[in-house]
C-alpha cells in the first residue's frame, strides 16, 4: 500500500510541475503578442506627434508576416506534454523510450505551432509620395489597401503605416 502511494505522489507531482509549464507557457507566450497593423498602437506609440506624408500608392503585393524569432514556448510546452503522454505508457525501459521519443515530438509539434500561430497575412505596399520619392512598407493586411488609393504615410520613431485618407 505504501508504494502504491508513493507512486500515486509521484504522479501528482509530474501532474502540478507540468501544469506549471504549461500554464507559464500560455501565460509568457500570450505577452508576446506582437501586431504590424496599422490600426494598433502601443502605449507608448499613443499621444505622440507622428509626420504625415501623403502619396498614391504604385503597387500592392501580398506576403506573410512571422515573427522573427520564436520564444520557444511551444517546444517546451509541447515537450513536457509529450513528455506526460509518453511516460503513461508501458513500463521499464519501454517507458523511458516512449517518455524520450515523446518529449521529442512533442517539442517539435510545439514548435509548428508556435511558429504557424504567429504568422499573418500582409500586404507589401509601394507608395509614391506626393514630393516623388517612392517608399515600400510592410503591414498586415487588415485594411484595404488597392493601387491608385490616396493615402497618407504616419511615421513615428522609425515605424512606418499606410492608410487610406
């Protein structure tokens, strides 16, 4: 009876530690919530002066937009999950393959996830301003931006939207 407790401990244990990763996982990756829109602001991009350009714009290319670097939040989440789901099956050494292979895949599952779940769709958009010079900005593509559109260039500390005026 007593190992049979100790076993059951054990198990609660790896049960709270991995619901601690995870959670911190959601909670730090949730934080890391990044837009290239041009209708949001930081707070520290909010009640400040931005120049104004006006142009037409030339040319309209779709693309996608990923981050630049993933936190590692998926691999670590879906490793301990694979980790989790892996050591629930089978016994002795077979239990330590499939806790090993499934810390591996679950880390790389993780991974995909992570990496698909912070792409978006964009738009590439060329501008020719109104004093001739032609710029290309890069911004999700959340509002309609089509060639031959008036629109104004809002640039603040090296951060560049278009928007339709």
């Amino acid at each position: 009876m007593q190992k049979h407790q100790q076993v059951a401990k054990q198990g609660l244990k790896r049960a709270v530690a991995l619901a601690g990763i995870v959670g911190l996982a959601v909670i730090v990756g949730g934080c890391a919530n990044q837009s290239a829109s041009s209708r949001v602001y930081t707070f520290d991009q909010a009640q400040r002066a931005q120049t104004v350009t006006l142009g037409y714009v030339v040319g309209v290319r779709p693309i996608t937009i990923q981050a630049s670097q993933p936190s590692g939040f998926g691999a670590i989440a879906g490793g301990a999950l694979g980790i989790a789901a892996g050591n629930a099956v089978g016994g002795g050494s077979g239990r330590r393959l499939t806790t090993v292979g499934g810390a591996v895949g679950g880390a790389m599952a993780g991974n995909a996830i992570e990496n698909a779940s912070s792409r978006r769709q964009g738009l590439e958009i060329t501008v020719r301003l109104d004093n001739g010079q032609t710029r290309v900005i890069a911004q999700e593509a959340d509002v309609p931006i089509f060639t031959g559109q008036r629109v104004q260039v809002v640039t603040q500390g090296g951060v560049n939207r278009v928007s339709g005026i």
